[in-house]
C-alpha cells in the first residue's frame, strides 16, 4: 500500500515538474523570434543613428564652396569696411586679410574698378582712422565714415556707387559678423546689388561668428540669398 502512495507522489511530482518545464519552454522565444528581434533591434538603433545624424547635418551652417568669377570692371566696385589703423596690430584678427587685400586692390586699380573704403564713425579724425598700411590707399580712393554696422546708413555710399553705375560689389574687410553682414545685407536686400564675398577677405574674431555670417547670406528671404556669390581673391579676374 505504501508503495502504491509512493508511486502516486511521484507521479504527481513528474507531473508537476513537466508542466513547469512546458511553461518554461513556452516562454523561450525560438531561435527564428530570436533572430527577427535582434533584426528589429538593430533596424531600430540604425534608424536611431540616421535620423539624429540628419538632424545634426542641418544644425550646422551652410558652407558656401568658392568659384573662379570673371567680372566686367566697368560696372563693378570694391568696398572695404573697417580695416583701418588697428589691423596694423598683428592682435588684431584683421591683420590677417589686410596684405592679401593690399595685393588684391593692386588687381582691381590696374583694371579700372573704383574702391572705396568705411571707418567707424568714433575713430574719424583720429590716428585709429587711418587705414591699415598694406592697402596702400591711393588719394582719389575716398573715406566714408558711417555711424553703423551697415554702411548704407547715411546714403553716402549708395551715393557714390550710383555715380559709379556700380551693379556688383565685391564686399570685404572685418568684421564678417557685424559690418560685412550687415552691409551686405543691405546691399543686396535693399537695392538688389549682386554681392561677391571673396571669403578670404573677410574675417572675424572666431570661426563660428565667420562661418555663420556666410551662411546667412546664403539664406536670406524675399531671394536676396540668389544675389550672393562666393570666392576667394585669388579667383577673381575683370573684363
């Protein structure tokens, strides 16, 4: 009798022990669901990575490429903003373009394009009023003074290229986020000027202020962004 109860419990104990390893082996995922979650894992952080790789790609600034121009020098005129006696400083960040300037003037005087040149305002009269010795300023080659970042203010600049009968401007100088940007700005926005940006010619204290100066350009509304062109000095060649 003892032996027919011990049967029983084991039995019963198998039983108990089969149906616990059938609900284990239930919820062990096959090895085909095994590999269509790992595929589905790895799709997944792919997706993850492109999609904030994309996001970052837009966050950075447009960086325009620089082409070889040719311009017709009766109808275009050279503007340099605010390189005055400080860029003699080597501290000053607008040393750096003032000699590759200075030669590039050299190339616009021996073909006939007008140049004029802007100081700030509160350096007018002043030894920081000069401008900077490479650009080897010549005496018919005038100094305007505008009170502003945008040299427009004032209406003696617009003044001068009209009695030039400038349409294209090849804007330079220092700084690319504050007289440049907003100069240019103006010139093109305004009075729908074609704007050259040779970008070795311009600068500014950091690299963010310069590179983002540039890409404004390039996104600018009501189509003032299609007036822009961008280059380097050594690629600029007149008519």
């Amino acid at each position: 009798m003892s032996s027919v109860k011990h049967n029983r419990s084991a039995l019963s104990t198998c039983f108990r022990c089969g149906m616990r390893s059938t609900a284990q082996m239930r919820k062990l995922p096959s090895q085909e669901e095994t590999v269509h979650s790992t595929y589905r894992f790895t799709f997944t952080i792919l997706f993850i990575v492109i999609m904030v790789s994309g996001i970052c790609a837009q966050e950075g600034p447009n960086r325009p490429e620089a082409k070889p121009l040719v311009l017709d020098s009766k109808t275009t005129a050279v503007i340099v903003l605010d390189m005055n006696a400080r860029c003699d400083d080597p501290k000053q960040v607008c040393s750096k373009i003032a000699a590759p300037l200075g030669e590039f003037l050299e190339k616009g005087r021996a073909a006939g394009v007008p140049i004029i040149y802007t100081v700030s305002a509160a350096a007018k009269g002043k030894p920081l009023g000069e401008l900077t010795i490479p650009l080897k300023k010549k005496a018919e080659e005038p100094v305007i003074y505008p009170d502003a970042f945008d040299k427009f203010v004032g209406g003696e600049l617009q003044s001068w290229l009209k009695d030039k009968g400038a349409k294209t401007l090849i804007i330079t100088g220092s700084s690319t986020n504050a007289a440049v940007l907003y100069t240019a700005t103006t010139a093109a926005r305004m009075h729908r000027y074609s704007i050259i940006i040779p970008m070795d010619g311009v600068n500014a204290s950091t690299q963010y202020e310069h590179e983002y100066s540039l890409h404004q350009f390039t996104v600018l509304p009501s189509e003032a962004n299609k007036l822009f062109q961008f280059t380097r000095l050594s690629l600029i060649t007149f008519r």
